[in-house]
C-alpha cells in the first residue's frame, strides 16, 4: 500500500540515494570533473569564466556546457562573500555541483551568500536538469523559492545550506516562497544524516514544498525546519514542511535522518490535496528544540487535511516522532482524512518520553 515501504522508512534505499547516478558512473570511469571558480562577488558576463574574472553567472554557463562541471569558490579576501544577481541566474542543468564550501577558510557556516534583493522576480537557484548537487550556500531574499527544482531535476542534492538565513544561521532572511520547492520531480535529497549534510531552512514563506502527482520519493532529512542554527530558537517559516504530492519522505528511522521541525508560525507539517498519499513522517522532533526537551511550538504539529493513506511514525523507535509542545499535537481534518496511520509516537512528552511537554490537544 506504502509504494517502497512496508514499514516505516526504507533506510537501504536511503543509503543509496546521494550520489547521483551521472557521478557515479564517471567515478567508475575515471573522468576527471571540470572546475569553474568563481573569484569575484559581481555578476557581470563578458563571456568567459577566466583567472581574472569569473562571477557566479559565467561559471553556471560554462560549467552546464561540460559533462561534469564543478563550481568552485575562491574570491579573495575573508568570508563571508555576498553574491547579489541582478536578474535571473542560468538555469542548473549539468549535471554539475555547486559546492560552497570549496570558498578558502570554510568551516561548516556559508561564506557563500546569494541575496537576491536585487534580482527581482525570480527563483534563487533554478534547477531544469538531473543528478546536480548544491552544497555550501546560504541563499536568501529571493522573491519566489530560493531553490526550486522543476519536472527536469531529477536526483538533486541540497546539503550544507543555509535557506532563508542570513550565513551566520541566526537571522531570519527569508525568500518569498519556499526556502526548497520541488515541483514534479522525483528521488531528491534535501539534507542528511550528518551534520555537514544539515540545511537550516527558516524564514521562508514555506520551509520546503513538494507538489505534483509526479514529485515522488524524495528525502526531506536531518534538516532543521524553523529554527537558527543551534536548533533552539526559532527563526519561523510560515509552513515547516507543505506536502501536496504521494510517496515522500520527511524523516526516517536510522540515526541522523530526522528533522527538528519547530518554531513555525503556522504547520510543523501539513499534508494536502487529493494527490498526498503514502508519505511517510517518521523521526522526527516536531515542536521541541533540537536537544527534544522543550518546547518550540508549531502552531499544530503534523495537519492531515482531508486525504488518506499517510503514516506518522512507525513501528521502531526510530520511527517514532516527538510531537510535543505545540497548539494541537497530530490534527486529521475533515471526511476524506481516512486510513492514515499515527503509531508509535511521543505525542505530549519529551524526547526520552520521561517528562511532560504538553501540547494543547494531542491527536484530534
């Protein structure tokens, strides 16, 4: 009934999923990949991405043109960096890698910004091709989502990203949709199970939205959702988590893959529209700061609305979900809300289990 899963998350295919396959098969072939470095803040194109010059825009040009591209950081001076595009950026449709931390003097926080106050209306980073990574950045003030990955990019990773912040992680510089959208696409990971791998995705009209009856079978991992960087403030999107599409993941059940999804305004996590069925929400701290033993609220934690076939947590304590602290616990609304399944959760307790942190209502 669950598509891959029969219970809970499937950790194996979890552990296969983050390199994409392009990168996987030059790997075994040997091909070395192509850098493009970028060594200015400006955004000018005079055509060429060379040692004298090479703004963000010219190295995404020449680095989709190769069949495995790197885009490399090392613009002089100490970090951090702001890259302010005055209009759309190119499209990122290599398969390439965006790796902010290659910028000299990285040490786990972005030195990389992207602030797209100046850019108008536009996407941050917009992603029309298979098997990229983006790692490393903060990416900010955009007015629609700061990544958007379309019906083409397929097997994206986004890791290491600070989505709505500002690069210290502490201040709320939200964009004006989605800190992550994905729009019928499939087999994406946003986060991981280290804390390298943690986005902090906070501040945004939405933390992360997937829509489309073709938007299937991404990981939503290891991210803080609403909160600063240390996991204990929040820094509110509107929405944590918007499902609108079948057969996703917000979690899992091995060490590392669950999100702290708290300190939103509106939803922890809300599923909706006919088309989100089958999603699995195993794991995760859902209203409690990331040590799991106080309260962070989301107004209600996990909002099933009229749409059936979804399972909150799961049959292993690392399955379970702490659904704490917030205005209501798990709400499942109106008549079509039928055959979804809340099990194995801490709902109104701490993370241990030992110790009341109360929502207003549980499960209603």
């Amino acid at each position: 009934m669950f598509g891959r899963t029969t219970a809970g998350v499937p950790n194996d295919w979890l552990r296969a999923a983050p390199l994409p396959t392009v990168l996987l098969a030059l790997l075994a072939s040997g091909a070395p990949a192509q850098t493009f470095t970028v060594n200015t803040t400006s955004d000018a194109d005079d055509g060429a991405c060379t040692v004298v010059h090479c703004s963000l825009r010219e190295a995404i040009q020449e680095a989709n043109a190769v069949v495995d591209g790197v885009v490399a950081f090392d613009i002089a001076g100490p970090g951090p960096h702001t890259i302010r595009p005055l209009g759309l950026l190119p499209d990122v449709v290599g398969p390439l890698t965006i790796d902010g931390t290659t910028e000299p003097g990285y040490l786990g926080t972005p030195l990389i910004e992207l602030d797209g106050s100046l850019a108008g209306a536009v996407h941050g980073l917009n992603v029309a091709g298979p098997d990229n990574v983006i790692r490393g950045l903060a990416v900010n003030r955009f007015a629609f989502a700061g990544i958007y990955l379309g019906t083409q990019a397929t097997r994206t990773v986004v890791e290491g990203c600070f989505i709505g912040t500002d690069v210290t992680g502490t201040v709320g510089r939200g964009n004006g949709q989605a800190g992550v959208v994905i729009e019928g696409s499939s087999d994406h990971r946003i986060g991981g199970s280290t804390p390298a791998e943690r986005n902090i995705i906070s501040g945004n009209t939405e933390g992360v939205t997937i829509v489309g009856v073709l938007a299937t079978y991404n990981q939503i991992t290891g991210n803080y959702i609403g909160t600063d960087v240390t996991g204990t403030s929040a820094i509110p999107n509107g929405i944590g988590v918007l499902l609108l599409a079948p057969d996703n993941w917000v979690g899992g059940g091995a060490p590392g893959q669950g999100n702290v999804i708290a300190g939103n305004d509106g939803n922890g996590v809300t599923i909706g529209a006919s088309d989100a069925q089958r999603n699995v929400v195993a794991g995760n701290l859902i209203g409690l700061r990331a040590l799991g033993d106080q309260a962070l609220p989301n107004d209600v934690g996990v909002f099933v609305l009229n749409v059936p076939n979804n399972i909150i947590g799961g049959t292993t304590p690392g399955d379970r979900n702490v659904i704490s602290g917030n205005r209501e616990g798990v709400t499942l609304w109106d008549a079509g809300a039928t055959m979804n399944h809340v099990i194995g959760n801490y709902i109104g307790t701490d993370a241990a289990g030992t110790a009341a942190v109360p929502n207003d209502l549980g499960v209603v």
